[in-house]
C-alpha cells in the first residue's frame, strides 16, 4: 500500500501515471484507492442502474455442432436480424485453447508498467500493435475503466517480431483458431442475403483483416460512477468475444431503451454483428450498441476478435442484397475513412452508422 504522500502524487497527475508511465487503470486500482477520481466519474445518463437492465430476456445460444444444418443457418440469420448478438457453442474451439488465450491475456497484463509501455502510441516499433489505457484518453471527457493491448493481424513474420512475447505464441493460436468459426458464421450469413457462394472476392470484402484485443478490467472502486466500455456499435463484419466466468457486458435490446446482460457461458463466443455487415447487408442485419460494466469484486478479462474488411475495400450494400430492386440505405464508403471516423471520436453509441447513411 502506498504512502498517503505517494498517493497523493499519483492522483495530481493521473494522466502521468496510467498513460505515460504505463501503470494503465489496472495500476491505478492496485492503489488501494477508496474512492474513484474524478477523470472516471461519468455523466449520470451513461452509466447503467437496475432499472435500465431487463433481466428476464437473454441472448440466444446456438449450438453450432452441426455446421451443415439448414436450421443452424437459420438461427444465425435470425438472431442477427433480431438481436445483433448471440452466443455459439460446439464451435470447434477447444476449451483447452480458450483458456490459453485467457492466461495470456493476464500475463501480459501482469508485466511491469516498464514493459507494457514498450507497446503504447509513442514507444510501439509498429502501428499494428498497441497498448492502451480507456478508449481515446486524449480527448474523453471521462475515462473509461479499462486497459488494453490491440494486436493487427498482419503476418506470422510480423507477430514474431512485434507482438509481445508474453501473450504472442497464445493470441495468434487462438486468432488463427478463430479464422474457420468466422468463415462459416459468415457462409450462413451471407445465405440469408441470397449470397449463395463466397468467392475470393467477397471473402477478402468480408474477412480480409483481422485484430485480435486482449482487455483487462480491474476492480473498481465506484464502479456504479464509470463504465468499462462507453456505448458503442463495433465497426467490424464480425467480432467473436471470449469472455471470462465474471460478466458485465451488456447490450442494448433493438429499439428500446432496455438493456440485456450477455451472461458468461463457458466454452462459448459471444458474436455479434458490426457496421461493416450492417452496410453490407443494408440493414438486415443489425451491429447494436453494447457496453462494459466496471465491479469493484473482481479483475474482469476479454479477448474479441475483429474481423474486418480490409482498410482499402469499398464498403456498401452488396449487389445481392439490392437485386430485387431494394433501395440502398447506406452509401459505398472506403473502410479506412470509416474506422477513421470512429476514432476520432468518443464512445457515443451508434453514431458512426450515420457517416455511411444516404440522407
């Protein structure tokens, strides 16, 4: 336990300690800290109470053991027109991998501040590997209760030599691992939207980058005053989530205010649909508004994976969709402009969609 002197200095420069120096909040929780600082305090009409949760809905979960079922496909079409999240089991995975990319995630969060740092925004050797603290520290106005290391698929060449030796050999197993589940959502996915065949083309439109994050949430203590995620909408084709047994995510039910707790099935990915599909499937498909909630009981972990379309694809209502003369609702929009647009901004829901709206 520090000093009241040594806490005291931390508190007057947070930005100094969980940024710059690399502690992240998951340093900042190690304090001891009684009370939350102000820089994570949240507008009270973005955090969530009991009232706002709906606790007698819940996500689907399919069972996925028979990939060729008819019925299996028409699950997944149907949860993604009508929720926008479901969770898959029997997906191929094994348990056993699971958890090793669970324990890569706390081993590279229980590295020192002095190595982490190593990946942040101004010491990382590459672009494509980042770790962080919050969503966009730099300009929210109030922080979110969470660290992260997000990784881009590039190659094995480049994984080896830049991806952090403490979770790399485990997070690229299991993002490859990920690669099959993906293709086969995205096979019965695309037959929903009478795309019969996935040729090259249209896999690289619809998978052709991938990201794998690594999150950590530690215990908070005024979890009732922050959040661990804003609300969001993923801008991703698909994002395949690892949870851990604690819980917290949530997702906003389609057209209400209410909000449904994703709860933590084990062996399960969590999957939900992101902007990218959306546009692509002009609507049918729905990417929802989702967030984390901070506990002041347990460090909390995740590992989603994004899968992407690439950064100089075109991304619009595919010609499938449209061919029964169906009115286009999104305009053709490069995907690099469109992640860009993302990250400019805070947390706010499904704002970015309306960048890709015909007014």
């Amino acid at each position: 336990m520090p000093s009241a002197t040594a806490l005291s200095t931390v508190l007057s420069d947070i930005n100094d300690f969980v940024v710059k120096q690399g502690h992240g909040v998951k340093g900042l929780s190690e304090l001891g800290l009684q009370t939350l600082p102000n820089q994570y305090v949240h507008p009270p009409e973005e955090r969530l109470s009991s009232m706002d949760v709906v606790t007698d809905d819940s996500i689907p979960v399919i069972d996925v053991s028979n990939w060729e079922d008819p019925k299996v496909a028409k699950l997944i079409c149907d949860a993604a027109e009508k929720r926008g999240f479901f969770q898959i089991v029997n997906h191929g995975i094994p348990l056993e991998m699971l958890e090793k990319a669970k324990a890569a995630t706390y081993r590279f969060f229980r590295e020192p501040a002095e190595e982490k740092k190593k990946y942040s925004k101004e010491n990382s050797a590459t672009s494509h590997v980042r770790y962080s603290t919050s969503f966009l520290p730099q300009i929210e106005k109030a922080l979110e209760w969470k660290d992260h290391l997000s990784m881009f698929y590039v190659s094995d060449e480049e994984a080896a030599q830049y991806w952090p030796p403490s979770c790399r050999d485990d997070a690229l197993e299991y993002l490859k691992s990920c690669e099959m589940v993906s293709r086969k959502l995205l096979e019965a996915l695309m037959q929903g939207l009478n795309v019969n065949q996935i040729d090259d083309a249209k896999e690289s439109l619809l998978m052709g980058s991938r990201r794998i994050n690594i999150n950590y949430y530690p215990k908070c203590p005024n979890p009732d005053l922050t959040v661990g995620v804003g609300r969001h909408s993923d801008i991703s084709t698909l994002t395949l989530l690892l949870q851990d047994d604690i819980g917290g995510l949530y997702v906003r039910k389609l057209e209400h205010e209410a909000w449904s707790h994703v709860p933590p099935v084990k062996g399960a990915l969590v999957i939900n649909i992101g902007d990218a599909l959306q546009i692509m499937s002009n609507g049918r498909y729905k990417s929802i508004e989702h967030r984390v909630m901070a506990n002041e009981s347990n460090d909390r972990i995740s590992v989603p994976v994004f899968v992407n379309p690439r950064p100089n694809d075109i991304v619009a209502p595919l010609p499938e969709v449209l061919a029964s003369g169906e009115k286009p609702v999104y305009k053709p929009v490069l995907y690099s402009d469109y992640a860009k647009h993302f990250y400019r901004k805070a947390h706010n829901g499904k704002d970015t969609i309306a960048f890709a709206r015909i007014e």
